[in-house]
C-alpha cells in the first residue's frame, strides 16, 4: 500500500467524524470541512492507487526483461 493510500484513508475518516459531529451540534462549518476532507482524501487515495500500480508495472516490467536474458547472462 502506498503512502497516500493510509493518508487518504486517514483524511477520509477524519473527515467524517468532523461532518457527523457537524450534523450533531448544528456547526455548518465543521460539516463543509468534513466533507471537504473526505475529498481531499478521496484524491489522495488516488493518487496512491495510480502511484502504486505504476510502481507495480515499472517491477513487472523489470522483470520481464530479466526473463528474456539469455542464460549466463546477468
């Protein structure tokens, strides 16, 4: 998992305890800026998910390439 997933996950819950508590004590402001988190979380995590399959597809085609080596050669 990449970095920006866990802080994307983490945006996204704090987000939604800072709307539900908006909703709860009728604070219009802490609400705007639950739901603003959870989408600045939402970007995050994908990021993180672009990030990660990049990094993903660099590997296999890294290792790709070491398969296609003729034998004895590193």
């Amino acid at each position: 998992m990449d970095k920006k997933n866990l802080e994307g996950k983490i945006d996204k819950r704090k987000g939604q305890v800072k709307e539900v508590g908006g909703v709860a004590t009728d604070n219009r402001d802490w609400e705007a800026e639950g739901k603003l988190e959870q989408i600045k979380g939402n970007v995050k995590e994908g990021l993180g998910n672009l990030r990660q399959g990049i990094k993903d597809k660099l590997d296999e085609l890294d290792g790709n390439k070491d398969e296609n080596l003729p034998p004895g050669k590193p």
